[in-house]
C-alpha cells in the first residue's frame, strides 16, 4: 500500500496517477489522524510492504510529525520525501526524522514508477 501525504494539486495529480498506471494500490493522507488510520489497517491486513510518499512541503500537517509518526508504528513503512532541490535544511530535517529516502522533485518524479512499484 502507497500512503501519499501531498497537498500539491499537481504532483497528487502525478502521484495517483502513476499507481493507477502501475495497478498500485493508494490511499490519501491529508491528517495525522487519517495516516494512524492507514498505517492501522496496514498492519491488520496482510499485504505489501507500506510505502509512505511524502511531500514535505505539504500544507496542514507538519512533514517532521508524520516521519515520526509513521517511523513508530509497528508496520514501520518505508518513507520517501521530496522536496525542492534547494531546501537543504527540510531535507536534513526529514533525514534526521528517519525518511528512508529525501530526494529532489526532478529525481522524485524521474523515479516515480520504482518508488510506487514493490
């Protein structure tokens, strides 16, 4: 299961997209409460490893609260963050936070389809 956390109406567009391209299973994250949500029915149903998609740029929701988050849950999902090239602090941050991955949106969306793909 993808988790997208992504209040950019473009890059969801591109997001959700790609996994349906892909036959890749999704969900959309706007509140904590929604990814504790997620990240409990993960857990509960056997499937695929859970992936989180992470825009740290998102509005609403603090990027930090949802690594830690999601890195303290018992599914333990893999998180890839993006965010534009030149917020080195941000991507630093999220590295700190525990992000797997933290890449700039060029390579984000270059590698979308491996990033979505089990």
């Amino acid at each position: 299961m993808n988790i997208i956390l992504c209040t950019d109406l473009i890059f969801s567009t591109k997001i959700t997209g790609t996994a349906k391209a892909l036959n890749q299973p999704y969900a959309v994250a706007r509140t904590l409460d929604k990814l504790q949500q997620l990240l409990d029915a993960a857990t509960t149903t056997p499937t695929a490893s859970t992936r989180i998609i992470l825009d740290l740029n998102i509005t609403g929701i603090d990027p930090i609260a949802v690594i830690q988050l999601a890195k303290s849950h018992p599914s333990s999902p893999h998180i890839t963050a993006f965010l534009s090239h030149v917020q080195v602090a941000p991507a630093a941050a999220a590295r700190t936070a525990g992000a797997d991955r933290v890449l700039p949106r060029s390579t984000f969306t270059a590698e979308l389809p491996q990033i979505l793909s089990p």
